[in-house]
C-alpha cells in the first residue's frame, strides 16, 4: 500500500529536505508552495493539517521543492512577491523586489511628494513605479527598461492595480533617458561589480537576470550615467533619488555633487546599511 502524506507530514519533511539543501527558512518556503498548489491561505494550510494530499497535489507539489531545493527564488516558483504592500506578478526576466527598496520609496515619497511627473528608470516588475503611483494619485509616471520581457511583466503588473492610465512602461536605456523635464527620477540600478557576482548566493547568481546585477567593473557605471544626465532631464527644484549598494553611498554622493545636484542626502535601511542617496537639482 502506498504511503499517505497528510499536510502535516509533508510539511515536515519538506522543512527538514530543504534545509539540508543549505535554505534556511524552510519551513516558510514549504508552508507557501503547498498553500499555492492546494489553493489555500497559510492560515487555511493550519486547518487542514490532517488532509491527505492527492496523487496529483503530491507530484505538483515535489516539481516545486525540486525547484527551490535546486536554489530557484521561491518568489519565481511562486510567480509573485510583494513589494509596498503590493502583490505583483515577478518571472525569471525581473529582479526579485527586495524589500531594502522600500527605503527608495519612503525618501522619494518624502522629497518628492509634490512632483507630477516621475521617471523610475531599470523599472523591472514596475515595482517603484507602481508603488509611487499607488501614493502619489496626481503623478503620472513612466518606467522603463532595457529588457521587453521585464516591460511586459511591469505593464501587467500596472493593469493588476488599476494604475495603467497613470503609469506607462517603455523601451529605453539609462544612457540616454527620456526627455524631460521630470520632477522626480528614480532608480535602482544594476550596482554589483561585475568580479562579484560569481560570489553572490545562488538565487542570485543563477536565477536573476544578469542585466538587472551587472554594475560593470566596479559596480558604479549606472551612477555616472544616471548623474552626468540628472541636470538637463530634472525640473528645477527636482529630485534624483537612488539606490546604492553595500559601502557605495560615499562614491554615489560624490559624483551627484560633481554633475550639480545639491542638497545631497543619504538613507539607511532598516538594516543601518546606507541604501539611499539623493540630490537635488537648483
Ligand atoms: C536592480 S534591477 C531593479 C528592478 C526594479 N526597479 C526593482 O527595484 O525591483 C535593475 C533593472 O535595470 C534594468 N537595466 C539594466 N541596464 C539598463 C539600461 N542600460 N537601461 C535601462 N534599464 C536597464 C534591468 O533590466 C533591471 O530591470
């Protein structure tokens, strides 16, 4: 007679799997994929502890630990991540939103609170954009990105939350950013040296799009870019807010100053690392 795994008992087993596999928050990562291919709630896996899955829920179900124990972002297995209170669709073509980036927003929520027009420029899932959106109602704001595939996921992710009439997503290379003036710019780079990433934990390393990480030799190369254009493409009075990496705000500020912004300021996570800088155009 074939064994029968309740809910319970594939739970546990999947806890101990997974952390033999190197993941730490196993137990978590469980409770999610099981919820999603029985269609549940967490709270709806707790009253069901005792069920006994189905052949077909039991196959579905190991297809997606196999997955994560193979060190794919549960979020691309998942096809959703949250960001702002957001739920937004994410694939293997968009960075994973990370929630350090929710910084960004509280400082772009808080300089530029009165800008019309926005610019969040490596939009990904539109996960900035959307989230300044859904806060600002009298913004209009454009993403873009260099990747369709990343756009494409943005712009569904727009009609999701009712926000397509406001925000638009297109084709465009942070080298030479849309005609503004803008407002407020946005950004949250590719920042990882390029020697680094093959040391980066593998659901980065081999599972988010290279695009989205690739800083160049030393991890800055969107920076200079985004601030030699700050000037000609901000309003007068408007923002350049963006996220840095680990040990790069000194650098970031430094080159703000040199394009002309002023009033330069940075910001920790909640973490104390320095995950923000911003600077203002006269
Ligand atoms: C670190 S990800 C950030 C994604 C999203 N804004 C977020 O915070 O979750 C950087 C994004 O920049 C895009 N990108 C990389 N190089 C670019 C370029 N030259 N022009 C425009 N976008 C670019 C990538 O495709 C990726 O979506």
């Amino acid at each position: 007679m074939s064994e029968v795994w309740t809910v319970l008992k594939i739970l546990q087993w999947t806890e101990g799997y997974l952390g033999d596999k190197g993941i730490e928050g196993g137990r978590l990562d469980a409770q999610l994929l099981l919820a999603k291919v029985l269609g549940l709630d967490r709270v709806g896996l707790y009253l069901q502890f005792d069920r006994p899955l189905e052949s077909a829920e039991l196959a579905a179900f190991r297809e997606m630990v196999r997955r994560r124990a193979r060190r794919e972002p549960l979020q691309y297995i998942l096809e959703k991540a949250e960001f702002w209170s957001l739920p937004l669709r994410v694939s293997p073509a968009v960075l994973v939103p990370r929630a350090d980036t929710e910084v960004l927003v509280e400082e772009a929520l808080r300089v530029g609170s009165g800008a019309e027009t926005i610019l969040d420029v490596g939009t990904g899932s539109g996960a900035i954009a959307l989230a300044l959106a859904s806060e600002l109602p009298r913004a209009r704001v454009e993403g873009i990105d260099l990747s369709s595939e990343a756009l494409a996921i943005a712009q569904e992710n727009a009609r999701q939350h009712q926000l397509h009439e406001r925000v638009v997503f297109c084709r465009g290379d942070l080298r030479a950013l849309p005609q503004g003036p803008w407002g407020l710019i946005v950004s949250n780079p590719p920042y990882i040296p390029a020697a680094e990433i093959g040391a980066l934990m593998p659901e980065v390393r081999d599972y988010e799009p290279r695009l989205a990480l690739d800083g160049g030799p030393d991890g800055l190369d969107a920076y200079r870019l985004l601030a030699s254009q700050a000037t000609g493409s901000l309003a007068p009075g408007g923002w350049l807010v963006v996220e840095v990496g680990i040990g790069q705000a000194q650098a970031v500020s430094e080159l703000f100053l040199q394009s002309g912004l002023s009033n330069i300021f940075t910001r920790s996570d909640y973490a104390g690392v320095v995950r923000v800088v911003g600077g203002k155009k006269q």
